[in-house]
C-alpha cells in the first residue's frame, strides 16, 4: 500500500479543510472526482485514485463532482501556481483571454520553447499546456451555468471558448452531460444591492478558515478611497475600470461573507463587467488573500500568530491605486491622506453612475495620470515631490518598466521603485507586500512594527524577523494588529 496515498485517505475521511486544494479524489464506482472535504458518503479506499490537479484528474477521465465543487477549491501556497513565473503567466494569460490552444503561439507569448513549455506543465502539473487550460475553462463555465443566469453562449465565451459548438463539444465529453443541465433557471436573476431595477450577477468564492474578515475590513477601511471604494457593514464594494483588449468596461462590485455557507464569500458585481468575470474574480482573490493556508503560516510564524490564525494579508485590486494611495499617505495623519486621496479621483478620474450612493469615481489609470503636470496635482495640496513621484511611477508602468501585477518579480519591482524619487524601502516593500501580493515583503523601517518588536534599530529589525520567511508580511499584519490590541 502507498503511504502517501494511506494518508490522503485518511485527510479525505476527516474532511480536513487544511487540504482543501492539495489533491483531487478520483472514484472509480462514480467516475467524478471531489475535493477532500466532499461531505457525500466516503468511498472505499481501493476505488480511490489520487491527483494534484483538477487537470490530472479529468485527463484520467474523471469528471467533476457536483456537490463538493472543485472549481471553488482554493489554490495552494506552496504549489506551482505561485512559486513558477511560467505558471503564472499562462493563468494570467487565459485569464485575460490571450490563448488560444496553439501551443507554439503561447510558448512564443511566453519567450520560451514549445517543447520547455510541454516540459514544465508536465512536470508542474502533470498534465500538457492544452489540458490544462482546457480545464480551466471548463471549470469556470461549470462556475457560471451554476452560479449565474447568464446564457449559455455568453457564458462559453466568458470562459475562453470560440464558439458554442466548440465548447458543447468539450462539455459533453468531458462532463458526460450538456451544459443546459447545470443552467441556473432565469428566474433567479439578482437585483442590485440597493433593490435598483439593475440585473447583476452572483458568485461564489470560497477560502480556507479560520479567516478574521473584521480585521482585513477594518485595514481597508482605514485606507479606503472616497466615492471610489466603501465599507459597510461586512461589505466592501467599490468601482471598477479595466481595459481588456482594447475594450474599456466600467461598473461596480461588493463582496462580503456568504449568509449560509461556511467559508464562503458572495460576490455580486454589474452585469456591465460580465466579459471580464475571470479578471476580476482573480483580482479579488489576491484583494482578499483568499488562498492563503492559515496553518503553515501560523506554524511559521509561532507564537506571534497564536491568538489570531486568521489575519490575512490584504492585497489590492488595482496596484496603480493602491500605491498612489500609499505616497500621499507618506508622513502625513490617516485624515489627511483621505482628504488628499479623495481629491486626486475626483480631480483626474472619471464620474460613474452606480445603485450605490457612495460609488461615484473610477479611479484615474497610469496612462491619464502620466500625462498630468506636477502643477496640476499639487494644486490640489499634494506637495510637488510627492506629485513627481506619482507622475514617475505612473509613467514607468506605461513604458513596462513596472509591474504592478501579482505576477511580477518581487525583488525586481523593489528594486525599480526605489529608483523612483520619492519611493523608499518602506513604501516599496509596502507596494510589494499589497500590489505584488508577496508574502515575504518586509517594511522593516516600519515605525509600527519597530515599536510591536521592541526594537530601535532597523538593521535588528531584519534579524529578528528572518525566522519568519517566507511569511514576513503577514508578521507584519500581526504586528501592526498586537498595537491596536494594547490600545
């Protein structure tokens, strides 16, 4: 008997949500494979085969469980979707509807060979470039005609498929049953948060617990955006603009904790941003650090998680935004940056017309804010260095020689901001550790994490945090967090 396999067997039957995203259970006597919290009743342990991808598992000829769902399983830290450039870039690509299944014209995209490209996804993930984004598409329509009244054609484009035909095609073979089985009838269409006669679509999103999303809302309140984004309640919401493709899409989104579901969070965006689901659900899930594993960072991090498993590290959905926001928040109070932030979207962003009263501005966007003049933003009280060095930044994203995505290289992006006059360690490992999502990023001139450790001096600052790599930034939330504990 495998051992390994024994002990997958075993995280099956406990339900452990600690694996949730870590391997895939194909059944033999059902043909579906599930996640290992699927509550339907544990099969026998010799009709089990075990798989780390959705990919592998349906390249095994299994099809996808329909309770448990493994289109919502959330990804894993320590696998290759994270840690692998490659990787990255392919999910981020399909993503964006940049791939079709030429495998020499996404190897050519990616500046690699076809045969390292076949190379790295085999050994990676165990399954051909083509399967796998195969699968992703088919999951994700799989999300849509569960979740959502959206038609069947539009959601087949949605999901990256080039026709119709095609995609009943795959779906068929694949799941062994038409996409007009998994629709959502037309009559559970939502209306818009506010009840306004606007049709918006619902989503799910699911993570792995414990999750303290208090305390991540609070963080983003306390640097939130007026009329751009908003607090209430349990809800964040907030205004989108993206450029996909030459196309501009505008509308709105909200997320906030499901009302039924454990561990899930629901999310209703305009049906506007219908074409850029994909986008935007990926945003969200670096926003609101959904993939996050509570107990390997904890086990970390030690004592200094103890009380609080569940701080997340809060990303940002637009790292442009969240960034200006960060250097007009340089040395001045938490009020002022508000006033300073709220003053620059409504000056340089555009009005937008939501439900929501306190949704009215889409943030300005690199290209706008890269044409302005020192004068013109410091009219507004925003001294002129700090006006330059948002200038300079927006100019280096429009010429590629920044990347604010999750995908770029972290060290690389710190060291071409600090280039930046204006930008510093603290605020370029601060735009790393949100913007970039990096999880190592460490602000360690930090006067807040400085006082929490007890330390004056900056250089000790860094020693002391070493045994906390690859996690430093979510030290950093705990830090921050045990000073508003001892107010």
């Amino acid at each position: 008997m495998n051992m390994q396999h024994e002990h997958l067997y075993q995280a099956m039957v406990s339900h452990d949500d600690r694996f949730d995203g870590h391997f895939y259970i194909g059944v033999s006597s059902t043909g579906v494979y599930c996640r290992p919290i699927c509550r339907v009743r544990t099969p026998k342990r010799e009709n089990c085969t075990f798989y780390t991808t959705p990919a592998q598992a349906e390249t095994a000829g299994f099809r996808p469980c329909l309770k448990c769902r493994p289109e919502l399983s959330p990804q894993t830290l320590d696998n290759t979707f994270q840690k692998d450039t490659i990787i990255s870039s392919i999910i981020q690509l399909e993503d964006q509807g940049e791939i079709d299944f030429s495998i020499s014209a996404l190897a050519k995209k990616l500046n690699i060979t076809e045969r390292h490209l076949r190379r790295i996804t085999l050994e990676q993930l165990g399954t051909t470039p083509s399967n796998f984004i195969l699968t992703r598409r088919l999951l994700r329509a799989k999300k849509l005609l569960t979740e959502t009244p959206l038609s069947i054609a539009h959601i087949a484009l949605i999901s990256g498929f080039g026709s119709l035909r095609s995609f009943n095609t795959h779906f068929k073979s694949r799941y062994r049953l038409t996409p007009s089985a998994l629709r959502k009838p037309p009559s559970t269409q939502n209306r818009a948060a506010d009840n306004s006669p606007e049709i918006t679509i619902q989503l799910l999103l699911q993570y792995r617990p414990p999750y303290d999303w208090l305390q991540l809302i609070d963080f983003l309140q306390h640097r939130s955006i007026q009329g751009v984004e908003h607090i209430e309640g349990q809800s964040y919401i907030r205004t989108v603009s993206l450029s996909v493709k030459g196309e501009s899409y505008n509308g709105w989104l909200q997320i906030q904790p499901h009302k039924n579901k454990d561990n899930t969070l629901t999310v209703e965006l305009s049906e506007s941003l219908a074409a850029i689901i994909p986008i935007l659900l990926r945003k969200l899930e670096h926003q609101f650090d959904l993939h996050a594993e509570p107990s390997l960072i904890s086990n970390q991090l030690n004592f200094l998680a103890r009380n609080n498993p569940g701080i997340r590290l809060p990303g940002s959905f637009d790292g442009f935004e969240m960034s200006v926001r960060a250097i007009l928040g340089q040395q001045i109070t938490v009020k002022a940056a508000h006033t300073l932030a709220k003053r620059f979207a409504q000056a340089f962003g555009k009005p937008i017309k939501t439900p929501l009263t306190s949704l009215t501005t889409l943030f300005p966007s690199p290209q706008r804010v890269a044409g302005l003049s020192i004068d013109q933003i410091a009219s507004l009280g925003i001294i002129s260095k700090r006006a330059q060095t948002i200038i300079s930044l927006a100019q280096s994203i429009c010429k590629d020689e920044i990347s604010l995505q999750p995908t770029a290289h972290p060290e690389q992006t710190i060291a071409a901001l600090e280039k930046l006059a204006g930008i510093g360690p603290w605020t370029a490992h601060y735009i790393a550790m949100r913007a970039l999502h990096w999880p190592d990023a460490f602000p360690h001139t930090d006067l807040g994490v400085m006082k929490a450790l007890k330390e004056k001096r900056p250089k000790q600052t860094l020693l002391l945090a070493e045994k906390w790599r690859p996690w430093r930034a979510y030290a950093v939330m705990h830090l921050w967090e045990s000073l508003k504990q001892e107010k």
